[in-house]
C-alpha cells in the first residue's frame, strides 16, 4: 500500500467519523428538543398561569365610600371620587369635611367596626400613608378624607374584563 493510498484511507476514515459524529449531534439536538416540549427536561411544557391582580376590586354594593376634602385643594374630592367610581367603588356623598377638619398629612380613611376589614383591605392599599380612623359609625360604609399630601390616585381606564391567563 502506497503512502497515497494510507492518506486517503484515512481521510475517507475521517469523514466517517465526522459524518457519524454529526448525525449523533443532530438526532441529540432533536431528542432534548423533543424532552423539553414534552416537560421532561426543564419544567413542564405548559405552565400553569400566574396572575396576581395590581389592585383589589371592591365587592359591588357591599359598601359605601363617601370622600371629604379635608385640605384646601379645590376639587380634590371630586378627582378622587372619580378615581374610586373607575375601580367599581359604590359612592356616597362627595363635598368638603362635615368635621370641618383642615388635615396636614395624607388623609384619614374612617370606618366602624363593620367597615373596617373592607377599608383597610380596599381603601388603605390605594391611599398609602392615610390614618385610619375608627369612629363607632354602625353599618359598613367608609369615608375618606383628604388631607394636604394625598397622593393622585390616577382613573382606571382598563376595562374590567379578565385577562386571558387569569
């Protein structure tokens, strides 16, 4: 055997191995595809959605929100019962303080016994920062008073309509 005849036994050896190598990759590539579209490998195919909503509706007639300016913003109960009517909040009176209260800080979200997991799970969470306030009212009906740095709660202008992967 010559010395050209060995060099291209080689190479044709080469290429089979190459070729060979090159198959397995393919049909490997193609096998941890196949086992991760299946879930086998690296979670499941389909994962359950996850939702978690950026504000909580209001329950719908469970009770009322009657909004009081309390500081000297011209029009800042009517911005922020506009606010709270676009969230589903059901509205009571909206005017100035009937305390005649002028407050400095935030506000104060007032409440009686029966009102008070509905204000501060509904009304607290979107007014951070106001006082809460029991003050012996009976029934279940809120109200918000709004003081000197209450913070703009913007309108909703999403549509109430659930998401898709909720």
């Amino acid at each position: 055997m010559t010395g050209l005849e060995r060099a291209r036994q080689r190479r044709r050896h080469r290429s089979i191995a190459v070729l060979i190598i090159a198959i397995a990759m393919v049909f490997g590539g193609f096998g941890l595809s196949l086992a991760y579209w299946e879930g086998w490998v690296g979670g499941s195919a389909s994962p359950e959605p996850t939702c978690t909503p950026t504000t909580s509706t209001p329950p719908q007639g469970r009770f009322t929100v009657n909004v009081y300016n309390s500081s000297d913003q011209s029009g800042a109960a009517g911005d922020l019962s506009k606010a709270l009517e676009s969230r589903g909040f059901d509205l009571g009176v909206v005017g100035n303080d009937p305390y005649k209260k002028k407050l400095s800080n935030v506000g104060e979200i007032r409440f009686g016994p029966e009102g008070e997991k509905l204000a501060k799970t509904h009304l607290a969470t979107l007014i951070p920062g106001a006082k809460l306030m029991p003050d012996g009212r009976t029934g279940t009906s809120v109200d918000v008073a709004i003081g000197e740095e209450m913070p703009t709660v913007e309108v909703n202008s999403e549509t109430a309509s659930p998401d898709d992967g909720c």
